[in-house]
C-alpha cells in the first residue's frame, strides 16, 4: 500500500480545505498569511527532517509512499508539512469562528507555559543526548518564550484550540508510527528519544506537533497584526 501516506496527507487536508470556502468561515481569505506560515516552519523543519533521516533518528518504511525522494525525503514528508498546518490552523479558526469565547485568562495561561517551559527544560537537561528529545524540546522551550512575550493572547486560544486538534492527531499519527497496519510508515530510533509511546506515537511527536503548528499560527497572526497597522 505505498500510496498510504499520501492518503493520510490528502485525507488531513480534504474537508478543511473544501470548507475553506465557507461563506462564514472564509478562511481562505487567511491564505497569504497561512503561506508564509508554512514556508517559514519548513525553512526549520526540512532541514530538521533531512538530518535526522540521514543520521538514523528515524526513517520511512518504502512500502507505504511512493518511492518519490526530495532531499532523502519521501515527496509525502515534503507534503506533511503543507497538509497537516492547514488542517490545524483551520480548525484553530473554525474553533474560535464558533466558540469565539473559547479562551483561557492571561493568568492561567502564564502558569501553563512556565510549568510547561519548566517540565520540558528539565527534561531536556536530563536526555540532552538523545537528540530527538534535545532538538524538539529546546524548540519548544524557544517557541513558547517567544510567543508569550510577543502574542500571549494567541496562547490564550491554542491551548485550547490544541487540545482537541490532539484527536485527530492520536489518529493520524497513530497510523504513521504503527496503530491499526501491519508496520509503521514512519519508524524511530528509541534511543534518540525518551522510549515512551502514547499507544504507537513516542511522547515526543506530541510537543513536535504543539511546535509546528504554534509556529504556523504565531507567523500568522505576526502577519496579520502588521496588516492592521
């Protein structure tokens, strides 16, 4: 079943996409900002990808894409990186289109992220040697200082927002680690990691996802209050 990943992708990508042109919801009128969201998080998640690949962090199982390669890269992985944050930043806004009180208080939002900074800083120092850990969890730790200072009020809403993006998450990427075929499509070194799996998904695929779409919002909404000035 090579053709399997790409089905993922084009699965993710389907409904949010064909919704994007809901007289409501507009959101493909956020495309210009969505862009350059997703450039600038595959500007450091590519590279990210490649190295990681070619150092055996982890690695792609040739029978589920379509033996097409960029970069050592499947052309799905490339695709991952478009499909998945346009998928989650139209349900962040499709959320908060609906829900538009769906928000947390500035005070609790400051305790999650130090507790979450705190956690994932300690984590880091104890597994600085795994590399998978290391990387992830410093871009973690980076991203989340940076967006409290400059956008507090996004976190505010993709606390939230994440939480229920987490879903179709544990189904995605419970495919892609192993959960319900016979081999995983993407496989993963566990001494690179911290060897804890949520079903099939080690725990640091998790935090590596909170990243790559906090990254897309945090460009966008960086874009967007530029257009209001």
């Amino acid at each position: 079943m090579n053709y399997l990943y790409l089905l993922l992708n084009l699965g993710s990508l389907s409904v949010p996409f064909i919704f994007s042109f809901h007289p409501k919801l507009k959101f493909h009128k956020l495309w210009k900002p969505l862009f350059f969201g997703i450039l600038i998080s595959m500007l450091i998640f590519i590279p990210w990808d490649i190295i990681f690949t070619k150092q055996g962090v982890w690695g792609f199982n040739d029978d589920y894409f379509l033996s097409i390669k960029l970069f050592s890269l499947p052309i799905e992985e490339w695709l991952f990186f478009i499909c998945i944050p346009y998928a989650c930043t139209f349900t962040h806004y499709a959320l908060l289109y609906y829900f538009p009180n769906l928000k947390l208080s500035n005070k609790t939002t400051k305790t999650i992220s130090y507790l979450l900074i705190l956690l994932l800083l300690i984590l880091t120092l104890f597994n600085y040697g795994k590399l998978y850990t290391l990387v992830n969890f410093t871009l973690g730790i980076i991203l989340t200082i940076i967006v409290i200072n400059k956008k507090p009020d996004l976190l505010n809403q993709f606390y939230l927002t994440f939480l229920v993006m987490l879903i179709p998450f544990f189904i995605v990427n419970g495919i892609l680690t192993g959960s319900f075929i016979e081999n995983e499509v993407v496989w993963y070194n566990n001494l690179e990691n911290l060897n804890i799996r949520l079903f099939t998904i080690p725990i640091e695929d998790t935090v590596y996802a909170y990243t790559l779409i906090l990254l897309n919002l945090f460009v966008m909404n960086l874009f967007e209050t530029k257009k209001l000035l």
